[in-house]
C-alpha cells in the first residue's frame, strides 16, 4: 500500500541475481497484472536507485534503465527511491526487493504499535482516541496487506499466489479472489503475449 494507492513489487524473493533482460520482463509482467487484475490503467514503471538521476546506480541498474526506457510497453518513470514509492510496478532484483518489503512491513508494524501505546497512555489520550478511532480505522485499513491477499509468482505456466503462513482467514480469502481474477482476466496468456513481442522485436534486430 501507498499513499496514492497500491504498488507492486518486482522481484521481492523469487529470483536472485537477475539480468538486466530480466528486470525489463518483470516490468512488462508487473503491468499486466496491474492493469488486468489491480485495474490500474497504464500504470507508472520505475526502478528502485539509490537517486532519481539516470546516472546513478550499480552496474545492473545503469544497464537496465536504458532498455526500460526505450520499452514502448510500459509507462516509464525512471528511477525512483524507496522512500518515493509511488502507486505502480516497482522493479528491483531480489535481494533489494526483499530488504524493502520486510522494511516496509517492519517500520509499518512499529509505527502502529507506537500510536496504540500512545494513544493508551493516559486518560485523556484514551479519550482522544475514542473520537479518531472510526477515521483511524478506516485509514489504516487500507495499510493492512491482508486485504489484498497474498504475491502472485508472475511468469509460471500455472498459477501460484504465495502467502504468508501466518495468514488469517480474510487474507487466504483474498488470495483465492485473487487466482480467480488471475485466471478470468487471462493473466499468463496476456504475459506470453508480452514476452513474445519481446522475442520478435530481439529477433527481427
């Protein structure tokens, strides 16, 4: 979850050292998902650096940003840092995809648990917190990730959404929404599609 709504990771886990080639794949996936199951139309595409400038970056990211750029099947940002998250398709390798999201877990974790223990201190926070908590609630409820089920392995010749084992009964049940709009909107036939143009345009170069 963002501010401006949700965003999707690519890759948080699943592929450790990946290519530049493969960074460009994870964008066109991560966009037909979005626009076909998040009903994000056209949604943004940027590559998580250490600045906003183009220069910037390791090896992988400096080779990366330029075949981004000149992919005409995504909406390009550029580069962006992970405290300017925006609302979209994030792409990253493994490792620094995973660093992200268990930060982001874990900030977002203690700043609750902050707010319910101040907001528990004394008598009159108490009564503060009685008259917020229906607009608390609210707000933080489109925080909570169990809403939007579970991390779908994009890519695969079947259909996988992975889920914490931990998960309650609301997040399992949206996971399950998730396969079956997953397998409505055609999802892995829209992904093929993606990545044969891709093998055409390499082919025909």
């Amino acid at each position: 979850p963002t501010e401006n709504g949700v965003s999707l990771l690519l890759d948080c886990g699943a592929n450790v050292d990946a290519r530049p080639s493969m960074l460009v794949q994870f964008a066109k996936m991560g966009s037909v998902y979005m626009e076909s199951v998040m009903g994000v139309k056209n949604p943004k595409v940027g590559i998580v650096n250490i600045g906003a400038e183009e220069e910037k970056g390791n090896a992988l990211v400096k080779e990366t940003f330029p075949l981004l750029k000149n992919c005409p099947e995504i909406n390009f940002i550029g580069s962006v840092e992970a405290r300017d998250i925006p609302a979209g398709v994030i792409v990253c390798e493994a490792f620094v995809g995973n660093v992200v999201l268990k930060m982001y877990e874990g900030v977002s974790s203690a700043l609750l648990h902050q707010v319910k223990q101040g907001m528990m201190s004394t008598l009159r926070s108490k009564i503060g917190a009685l008259l917020v908590k229906p607009a608390l609630k609210k707000t933080l409820k489109s925080f909570d990730t169990s809403q939007y089920g579970g991390a779908p392995l994009l890519g695969l010749n079947g259909l996988v959404v992975k889920t914490h084992g931990s998960s309650k009964a609301v997040e399992v049940k949206n996971s399950i929404l998730q396969c079956i709009a997953f397998k409505e909107e055609k999802i892995n036939e829209k992904i093929k599609e993606q990545i044969s143009l891709e093998d055409k345009a390499a082919e025909n170069n």
